[in-house]
C-alpha cells in the first residue's frame, strides 16, 4: 500500500514538472521576443541629409512622415543640413567620412562621386527602374549600375510668354516673337553669357560638344566648316537676333517682367511661381521656338537634368539611409515636391497626376525633352562658351569670324593640364 502512495505521488510530481517544463517555454519565448521588439524600439538612428534650403520644409514634412511611419522599429532622428546641389560633389569627395548620410546631387556630378567612392549602390535597382522615366534611370546608372534615387525630371529650360502679346502660333517662331516684341517696344530675354543657354542654339544643327572618356577634357565642334550646319551659320545667326530691338542679354528677366519690358524669356520651372503671379491670366508656357539658320529651321534644344538622392557608402546607418532616400524618392513624395516647391517628377505615376498635368510648366519642359540631352561637359566649356555668348550678343568681334570660333574651341578644347 505504501508503495502505491509512493508511486502515485511520483507520477504526480512528474506531471507537475511536465506541465511546467511545457508551459515554461512558451513564457520565455515570449520575454525574448518582448525584448527583441523592445530592443527595436530603443535603436536611436540618427541620420544627415544635405539639401538645398529652399528644401528644408519640404524634407521637414517627409522626414517626421518618414519617422512616424518607423518608430515601431526604431528612435530616428533627421538633420538638414543645407546644401547646394552644386557643391556636393566637392564637398562629399572633400571629405566622405564627414558626408551627410544621404545627399542631394545632379546627374551632372553621380558619375564622378560614384567614381570617387562616395556612392552606395542602391539596393533595389528594379523598384528604381520601373517607378522612374528611363531617361532619369539612364541619367544615375553608371557602368551599368545604378547609385542613386531620381527625384526630379525638370532640370532644363523653355519658354515663357504673356499671351497679351504673344499667341500659341506666334511663339513657335523666335523671329516671330522677336518681330512682335520689336513693334511693341518690348523685350524677348535670354542669358547668353551661360553656355548652358547658349547651347539651345547648336543642339539640333550637328554641331556638337561633349566630354571625352578621360572625363575630364571636351570635345567641341562649333566651328565646324565641314557640318550641313557651319559654325559661323550660327554665329551670323545670333549676331543677327542679338543686333534684334526686340532681343536683351539678360540674367534679370524677372524685374523686366515685373517693370512690364519682357513679354517672353528663356527660363526653368523654378521661375513658375513669380512669372505667373506677374503675368497673372496672360501666363504661359511652351516648348522652346524654332529659329532661322542661314535659311534652314533649327528647333532650340535644352541641356535637361535630373536631381537625386545618393546614399554614403560610410554612413554608419546604411540601410535606413537607403530606406529614407527610396522614401523621399517614393510617388507620394514626389507629388508633395511639386505641390510645395513646384517640381517636376521623375516618377512615372506621379507625372500622371491630375495636378502636375495642369502645369504648363511641367508640360513644357516634358515637351522640350525630346529637344534635349544630359549635359556631360569638362570645366574649360564654361569661361570660353561664356565669352563667345557675349561677344555675339554684343556684335564685338572684331577681324575674321572663323579665326575668333577656331580660338574659342581651341580653348573649350584644352586640357586642363597647363
């Protein structure tokens, strides 16, 4: 009898320990996993963007989105720092350890900071290929890789008019808009002391320039005797339209718009917003015109470039840097942009937007694109390019035309080594 006790007391005891031992692992598992989401929660990511100003309260809005939308995985803070497009390049390469985690850059520089090393790979180059333009994807691939996130499509140049003066017909004809602008005393304005404008003209004439494989040095031929179109075709051509009453070298349309002189312009979409609060229900907005050429019809082009986002391969937080910049990146973000700094999208979709498609600007610069390449070019295009846009629009070369074009590409040539 005492051995039954005995034993029915062991196999109760066993089964209590049975039961604990399964029950106990469960509640282990379960203080693991609180712990793992708890360690989540607790992982502060701080991460640093550069951006231009004008940006700052845009990224404000997208980044506390950005971190509203994480902050079940981790403490993120966002810092701006401000900075201009144009001076990343240097300033990354300067120094990329000290780089923002994620920066702004222009299809102009990608190339050079990714051969540089200062640009990351970005992680889903599918997601990238078919939410954007090709022609953005084409413009952040290099060798066949791509390093960045497109967030713009409208870096280029068209034409606004005041429909006052000018008609839709009228402004496809820049000797039209200059004869219409002379009978009215009023002014067509244009900056030829930009070779980035001054190439509109040579675009489309077979006359070229474009940056050797050194990636440094250009190749140009704007003083070509042999092309259909000649070098001095041209040049006749804007010596002509410069001698124009209706025509004024200018970096300041705006003031000769607001004094009420500039009736049309050659500008971008960041001047949207002043020249239709100026013109006001007389705003409009086209592709750029056609001119004259010793006889021949040459459509004006654009130099047309792409903004985007690059990850720093040495940014201490790598995956939330590419996480923030597809992010910033996205079609919802992108539609935000234009409504609050009046940018046109790279994203397929959000080009689509009932909003962006009421935009004449946006319009005419996606019209202009096909009138358009990347601009690719080596330091020394910019001082000469500039002295020949001058020189042309004020009539001042004095002795034989083809020598003064032969000097000029002989120093758009140079190599940069003295």
């Amino acid at each position: 009898m005492r051995k039954k006790i005995l034993a029915g007391m062991l196999a109760a005891l066993m089964a209590v320990s049975m039961l604990t031992g399964c029950s106990g692992r469960p509640d282990n598992a379960k203080n693991n996993s609180a712990a793992d989401d708890s360690k989540k929660k607790t992982e502060k990511v701080e991460l640093t963007v550069w951006a231009g100003a004008e940006d700052r309260e845009y990224l404000k809005k997208v980044a506390d989105n950005f971190i509203k939308e994480h902050s079940s995985e981790a403490d993120i803070s966002i810092i701006h720092k401000d900075m201009v497009e144009g001076e990343c390049r240097s300033n990354l390469l300067g120094n990329v350890l000290k780089g923002a985690d994620v920066y702004t850059t222009t299809d102009g520089d990608i190339s050079a900071i990714a051969a540089g090393g200062a640009a990351d790979p970005v992680k889903n180059a599918d997601t990238v290929k078919n939410e954007n333009l090709a022609s953005a994807v084409k413009a952040v691939t290099v060798n066949n890789t791509i390093y960045g996130y497109p967030i713009t499509a409208d870096n280029g140049y068209f034409l606004y008019y005041n429909k006052k003066y000018l008609k839709a017909s009228d402004v496809k004809s820049l000797d039209r808009i200059l004869s219409i602008a002379a009978k009215n005393n009023k002014k067509f304005a244009m900056d030829w002391t930009s070779g980035w404008y001054l190439y509109a003209f040579y675009g489309q004439t077979g006359l070229k320039v474009k940056l050797n494989k050194d990636g440094v040095t250009n190749s140009c031929n704007w003083n070509s005797t042999q092309n259909q179109i000649k070098g001095t075709d041209v040049a006749n051509s804007l010596i002509r339209i410069g001698k124009n009453k209706g025509f004024e070298n200018t970096t300041d349309w705006l003031t000769g718009i607001k004094k009420g002189k500039v009736i049309a312009c050659v500008s971008g979409i960041w001047d949207e917003a002043a020249i239709k609060k100026m013109y006001g229900k007389n705003y409009a907005a086209a592709m750029l015109p056609a001119y004259n050429c010793n006889g021949k019809k040459v459509q004006m082009s654009t130099y047309f470039g792409y903004k985007m986002l690059g990850v720093n391969p040495y940014s201490k937080n790598k995956e939330w840097a590419h996480k923030l910049a597809q992010y910033i990146s996205n079609e919802d973000n992108q539609k935000l942009r234009f409504e609050m700094r009046g940018q046109g999208p790279s994203n397929i979709k959000a080009g689509k937007a009932d909003e962006i498609k009421k935009s004449q600007a946006v319009q005419a610069i996606l019209a202009q694109q096909t009138y358009s390449e990347l601009q690719r070019l080596g330091g020394n295009f910019w001082t000469p390019s500039s002295n020949l846009g001058k020189a042309l629009a004020n009539n001042s070369i004095s002795g034989n035309l083809q020598n003064y074009l032969d000097k000029i590409v002989k120093q758009i040539n140079a190599s940069t080594v003295q």
